[in-house]
C-alpha cells in the first residue's frame, strides 16, 4: 500500500491550533516534574499557534502512533538523553 501524504487546504494557523488544542485539551498530559511540565507547556504553544501537531509528521504523513503513555516521569527523563524535545519521538 502506497502512502500519499494528505493536503490540508490552505487555513489560518491560529484558528487550526485552537481546533486542535480545544480537541486535545482534556487528554494531554500533565506532567509533575518542572522539567517535563515546562517542556510540555512549550509543545502546547506550537500546537495552539498552529505550528505543531499530532496528527502528522513533518512530510504530511497521518502519524498512526500519535498517542504516548507516560507512566513514569523519571524514566521518560532518563531516556531523552539530553534531547532537543522529551515528548518528540
């Protein structure tokens, strides 16, 4: 099966990010750790400028593995490694 990337009609990008952080609002996470709740607050700001979202990657491809599960904080710092994002996969 061929992938073709999917084409959004051109939109306002504010008016896009409040549709998606509207969506999303009640499902995010919502970290204890400084660290994480300060890379998380940043993340929402690209989603409700219209900058970033969940539901496709850079290439417009309909990501099918979006959703994370977070269980422990500590673990998922330990894992990033100094990445330039946590939540970025």
């Amino acid at each position: 099966m061929i992938k073709k990337p999917v084409r959004i009609a051109p939109h306002d990008k504010k008016h896009f990010g409040h549709i998606m952080h509207t969506l999303i609002k009640d499902q995010l996470f919502d970290p204890k750790h400084p660290e994480l709740k300060s890379e998380m607050n940043e993340q929402l700001k690209f989603v409700i400028n219209g900058e970033w979202t969940y539901l496709f990657d850079s290439n417009e491809n309909f990501l099918n593995d979006s959703a994370r599960l977070i269980e422990d904080e500590e673990k998922l710092l330990s894992d990033s490694n100094g990445k330039s994002s946590i939540f970025n996969r």
